[in-house]
C-alpha cells in the first residue's frame, strides 16, 4: 500500500477537548521528531481514508505552540494555543501516516516545544539561490518544527537586497567577476560573472510564504566588516574614500574592507538601508553582523581616530561597540531588536542586544552571565558546512570547508552547559548554519543539511526528551524518511550506515 501524507487535511471545528480515559492508556511504538513530550496508546485506531477531516480547536490557556493531537476516537483531533500549534501538530501527524499509512494507532499526544526561536541560516551570498529554493528550504524548516529563517543577504563576495535608495548595491555590488575553484588558498578561478538578488517584491514574497508556515524571517546586514560588496558600489564609505577600487570579492576568508566608523555617511546608509529592511520584514530580530571586523582600517583612518578622540575611546573594538549601538538605538525607535554575532560582547554591548554564540559555546555562556539573551549556534555542534565524516574522501562526500561534524555531535549538544538556573533563562534559542562557499547548488544545501536538521529539531525542541543516538536515528528513518523521498530530498545517508 503506497503510505501517503497528510500535513495539511482540512479543519473543522472541535467542541470539546477529547482525552483518554484512568487507566485506558498503553505504550505505542511511533517513531516522531522532535520526541514530544508525551505519547499516549489509547482508545481505537482512526483510518483517514474514512476520516479525512482533522477536527481543531483553539484553547489561549495553552502556550501558543502546544498542542494535543488525538486520534484514538475513530477520529483525529487538534487542540492547540494557536494556529502556530495546530500547525505544528499536523508536522506529527504527517510523520504518523509516513510509517503507519491510511490506519493510525489511537494515541493521545501532548507537546509543546522547549524553546521559543529555533532557527536555521541559509548564506545566499557566496552562492545564490532562487526564490523557489528558498522556499523549498523553508519547507524543510517546517517539516523539522524550526520557526526561525536566518536569511543571510549581504557579503563580501554579493549583496542580495534590493535596496531602492542606493541602486548600485545590485547594480554593481550583486555580481564578482569570478569565483574560486576549489579550496582557499588553489588560487584557481572560474572566469566567470556570477550574482544575483532578491527584488523587494521577492523577499516580500518569502516573507509571506514562510508566515504562512509560522516561520519568522530574521533578515541580516553585515556591519561593520564583510562589506566589500557595499564598498564597491559605495566606495566613499570605506575609510579609504571613493576613490579606491574596492571590489566585491572573489575568494573567501576574512577581508581588512570595513565601513568607516567614523564617517557620519556610513551611519546614514546604514540607518536607510534598515529603514528599507524594517519596512520588508516584519520580525522582531534584525540580525546586523558584528563578526570578523578587523580593525586595522581604523587604526590608519583619520576620522576614526578623530571619532575617538572625541569619544574618549582607547580601542578600536569601540569604535564597533559605538557604531552597533548606533544602529541598535535606531531600529528600538522602530520597535525592532537587534541579534549580532559573539564578536559584538568584545567593545561592550547594551543589556537589550541578543547574542548568537558561534565561536563555542563561550560567547554564550558570557553573556548570558552578563544577562543578556542568547541564541546558542556552536560551530562546535551546527555549523552545516562541515564535513559529515571522518573522512570525506573515502565516503565519497562532496566538497565542504572543512571540519567534522557528524549527526551524532549535532545531537549531543547541551545548551545550558555551565549555567546555573537564572542564566539558562537567557538562553532564548537554538541554530544550526549553512555556509555556503563551498555549496553551490540546493541539492547541495539539502545534502548538508538532511538529517543534521532532525538532530537540530530534537535539541531546540524538546532536550529533555532525547533518546539515545541509535533511538534517534531509528527514529528519522521511520518518521522522516520515507517524508524525504517523497519529497524527493537529497538527504545524506552516512549515519545510516554507521558511518561517522
């Protein structure tokens, strides 16, 4: 019999919240990630055939992602705190009619998920991808419960946003002339122009799309550093002024092309360009970068250093450390709240900036001491551009950046590792990252991604719920498998095969 899905069966009302019944309640094998909170066997099988129809109701003295899901009365029912539950009710229900088919065991589930942001990034920078990718990535989010789309849109290496105000970011600062072949360092390049961008109406478009799913859009802009692109479209913004070529880069890596901190005009652009992005996306977050900012520009620019001066600064992590408040004050006036990466703690950081942790776990667990809100995303543990193998060459992956990051380290991670009580309040979410220098194509992305997003899901979700490895991966190739081949994703299958 062919097992078909059903995520997304038509709703009707429920008058009343089912339950099983003192002492009709029996173990059930279902195999669900993320693990819910509760599974319960109870009652009789629901066969959806004969009953399509899933039955909801909305009950606001629940957390708005909790949810129960029965179907141990002949029929199968939804009780959530909010549509965002319901939905992510029918993620598990599909995952039941992957391994159960058109007959579902009667079970009562109750759920509800650990963690209020669980993200995953996507670099479309150093490679671009389609609007139907990016959607077809969002898909891949939903599946696996993570609300959170990290949409990485500005580099060294391509701008992506549209950004009406200074056409020349797409114009001149979408497209470098080349790209490396191969590893850093090979010095071998393609010869080819290669860019693209997202239009305003587009990224509008995925906005609208991944809400539909109840997924949030955290869009980035990188300041102070990977700015090259910016700078070759906007050379006098560089503290080298408008008549240095600047271009947008080639290769990859770390690059002494920052804005100028003490230019009054970088404030402006960038102050514009979020007045654009604020107007697009409708998060809470705006992620503004932060990372890998050398400062040896601002050592040599004379109107850092009058800025400075002025400032009673002595370092130049200051000068950062004034340009990110600058920025953060601006969007509060707007409603909006910043994330940066750990490097933003290094010049002082405001009480309210929220900190993503990717240097270990280290920037976290400081910030977290310092009360500030974090959101834990170890390249230790999720960075999705790593190798999935102890040795790629011989399991024949294909190329990455490097590392070694299998399945089973993703889900061993802990995310309140040395903190005591009232520091893992800070501890606001969870994110895996796929970098893309090395993954050109989807089919790519979906290889490296696939099943380490289930390890992600699991540890966002639900921690306390982890099973042991060899359960968990039971747990994918029975609930999640045969919902990847259907849909015809490429998914890595080394940890199928107990290769690490």
């Amino acid at each position: 019999m062919k097992k078909r899905f059903y995520p997304l069966l038509a709703a009707v009302a429920l008058t009343a919240l089912s339950a099983c019944g003192v002492g009709e309640t029996y173990p059930v094998d279902l195999s669900i990630v993320p693990n819910p909170v509760s599974v319960l066997g109870c009652g009789k099988s629901v066969n959806i055939q004969e009953n399509p129809a899933v039955k909801t109701r909305i009950n606001k003295k629940m957390g708005a992602e909790e949810y129960y899901l029965d179907t141990h009365k002949g029929r199968i029912e939804i009780t959530a705190g909010s549509e965002a539950g319901v939905f992510w009710a029918r993620q598990t229900l599909a995952q039941m009619a992957a391994q159960c088919g058109d007959v579902l065991p009667g079970v009562r589930i109750h759920d509800k998920p650990t963690f209020s942001y669980r993200g995953a990034h996507l670099d479309c920078c150093r490679h671009f991808f389609t609007v139907d990718e990016v959607k077809a990535f969002i898909d891949i989010l939903a599946l696996h419960k993570i609300n959170v789309f990290h949409w990485h849109l500005t580099e060294d290496q391509g701008w992506r946003a549209e950004i009406k105000e200074y056409p020349r970011l797409t114009e001149v600062g979408s497209v470098r002339k080349e790209t490396l072949v191969g590893h850093y360092g090979s010095n071998t390049y393609d010869g080819t122009p290669y860019g693209g961008f997202y239009t305003q109406d587009q990224m509008r478009d995925v906005v609208d799309y991944a809400a539909a799913r109840f997924i949030t859009v955290v869009p980035e802009i990188e300041m102070p550093g990977h700015a090259s692109a910016a700078l070759a479209s906007y050379p006098e913004l560089g503290c080298r002024g408008k008549d240095y070529p600047y271009q947008v880069q080639t290769t990859w890596g770390v690059f002494p092309e920052v804005f100028c901190a003490g230019n009054p005009e970088t404030v402006t652009f960038l102050e514009n360009v979020l007045d654009e992005i604020c107007d697009i996306f409708p998060s809470e977050y705006i992620h503004i970068g932060g990372d890998e900012a050398p400062r040896e520009e601002w050592e040599k620019c004379p109107k850092c250093q009058a800025l400075m001066k002025e400032k009673g600064f002595t370092r130049e992590a200051e000068l950062q450390s004034y340009l990110i408040t600058t920025v953060e004050q601006y969007l509060a006036e707007k409603g909006r709240k910043i994330i940066g990466w750990d490097e933003i703690l290094e010049g002082g950081v405001s009480q309210s900036a929220t900190v993503m942790s990717w240097r270990g776990t280290a920037g976290g667990i400081a910030a977290a001491k310092m009360g500030n809100d974090v959101i834990m995303t170890p390249y230790s543990h999720f960075y999705l551009d790593y190798y999935q193998t102890g040795d790629p060459k011989a399991n024949g992956e294909p190329l990455a950046i490097g590392g070694h990051l299998p399945l089973s380290k993703c889900y061993s991670f802990d995310p309140y590792d040395q903190l005591n009580d009232d520091e893992k309040a800070h501890i606001k979410g969870i994110q895996a990252n796929l970098w893309t220098e090395y993954v050109a194509t989807f089919d790519h992305v979906q290889h490296m991604v696939l099943p380490r997003m289930a390890a992600l899901a699991e540890v966002a979700w639900n921690p306390e719920g982890r099973t042991d490895y060899d359960a968990f991966v039971g747990r994918i190739e029975k609930g999640l498998l045969p919902i990847y081949g259907e849909r015809g994703y490429r998914y890595a299958d080394y940890a199928f095969k107990g290769i690490e």
